[in-house]
C-alpha cells in the first residue's frame, strides 16, 4: 500500500483555506477600520475609505500568495 504524505490529510486543506480567507478578510477590514479612523480623525474625503478597503485586499493577497508558497515549498514528510 501507498503511505499517505502530509499533503494528501484532507483536514490540512481544508485548513489551508479557511486560514486563506480569514487573512483577506481580516487585512480588508483592518484597511477598512485604518482608513475610517483617519478620516474622523484627521479629516478629508470618506474615498480614503475605499482607498483603505482596496490597500488592505491587496495585502491581504500578498500574504495569502506568500502563505501558499510556504505551504507549496515544504517537503512531504
């Protein structure tokens, strides 16, 4: 019999992506809650908050694409 690697363990992938979306959505929000303090605190266009949104989707990505090549680099134990 084939013995099974770490990568084939079902509850690892599933794993994988609640943790992938967890990290968009906690970067998003943090851009969200970021970007709305500034406005109330130092003024300016509520857009800031639509900038904040889209800087924190976009690091959000970056780590997800960082966490998958960490994940996609390991060696099978």
């Amino acid at each position: 019999m084939k013995n099974k690697g770490n990568r084939d363990n079902p509850w690892r992938a599933a794993g994988l992506v609640g943790a992938l979306g967890l990290d968009i959505a906690i970067c998003t929000l943090l851009g969200y809650f970021a970007a709305n303090f500034a406005v109330q605190r130092f003024g300016g266009p509520r857009s800031w908050i639509v900038a904040g949104v889209m800087l924190g989707l976009f690091a959000g990505i970056g780590t997800v694409i960082m966490l998958l090549k960490k994940f996609l680099e390991e060696p099978d134990e």
